[in-house]
C-alpha cells in the first residue's frame, strides 16, 4: 500500500492534479456565469473556458518551475503538466455540468439540443448538397436522441483536441533546462 502512496506522491503529480481540479470548477463557475446571465451555457459561447485552461496551464507551469523545479523545467514535464491539467479540468468540469444538466435544470439540457436542431434545419440544403440526404437523416437522429451523458464525453474529447497546440506552446515558453552537464571538463 505504501507503494502506491508513494507513487501518486511526486510533485508532478500533485501540482498537476491540483491545477487541473481549480481549473476544472473554474471553467464550471464561468459555465454557471453563463447560465445566470440567460446565456445557454452548452453552446458555442461555453468554448471561451478554454482560455481557463490556458491561463491555468501556464500558472502551473510557470509554479512548477519557480517552486519545486528550482527554476528548472523541462519540457517532458511541461508537457505532463499541461495534459494532465486539461485532461482532469475537462472531467471535472464536464461532471459538474453533467450533473447541473441532469438534477439542477434539465431544461438547459434540452435548450441546447432544440437549438442544435435549429442550426441543423436552418442549413439543412447546404448540408444535404455536402452530405447526402440519408447522412442528414442519421445526423438528426442522433441529435434528437442525446443524452446528458455526451456532454462528459463531448467536455473531454473537444479540450484534449484544443489543448494540443496550446500545451505545447506552453511547455516550449516555460522549459528552462540546466546544460552544465555538458560543459563539463
């Protein structure tokens, strides 16, 4: 059991986690800020967490280095640092909205999905000239027939694919490595 203990003791563990939960109940007070000023919280207006999670990312990169690297980063552990904080950030976040939707006010749920079928009628010839008719048809079964569930799902895939260049980014501003091992005489 020790073992265990130790292993999820390292600091890049801890600060990571740490980051990704204030990140993630962050992103969910900006959602509930959304929510409250009448705003449906799951449209396209919600992708503006994202800059959370890059300001967030980049604090804890930079926290890291100051705190417990010394002044020393690396860019393995920039990069552990950032996708560890986005991935947990994105299931917290996309829990907390999950549960909001499911026992809070399923109606926001439900906002959203009617408003995802209105963008979808309103494009429907242009949509049916890219895509064929029975494609279209597929696509508006499913939509009609979601879930609260895909939103963990949708939370998790989207910020992993938005957080790549991102988190990169990040890691290559903040790596400070020490290159005295290779002027040694």
């Amino acid at each position: 059991m020790q073992s265990i203990i130790d292993y999820f003791n390292k600091p890049l563990l801890k600060v990571s986690l740490a980051f990704g939960a204030i990140t993630g109940l962050l992103a969910f007070i900006f959602f509930l800020g959304l929510y409250f000023l009448g705003v449906i919280p799951l449209g396209n207006h919600k992708v503006l967490d994202f800059g959370i999670h890059i300001i967030l990312i980049a604090v804890c990169c930079w926290y890291y280095r100051k705190y417990v690297g010394n002044g020393f980063l690396h860019l393995w552990e920039a990069l552990t640092l950032g996708y560890v904080v986005n991935c947990v950030a994105a299931l917290i976040n996309g829990w907390l909205i999950y549960l909001f939707i499911t026992f809070v006010d399923p109606a926001t749920f439900t906002s959203y999905v009617d408003e995802m079928i209105q963008l979808l009628d309103s494009g429907k010839a242009q949509l049916i000239k890219d895509i064929t008719e029975p494609e279209f048809t597929k696509m508006y079964k499913e939509i009609q027939s979601m879930q609260p569930s895909v939103v963990i799902k949708d939370e998790v895939s989207k910020k992993m694919m938005m957080g790549i260049i991102p988190i990169l980014v990040i890691s290559l501003i903040f790596r400070k490595q020490d290159y005295g091992v290779f002027h040694q005489k």
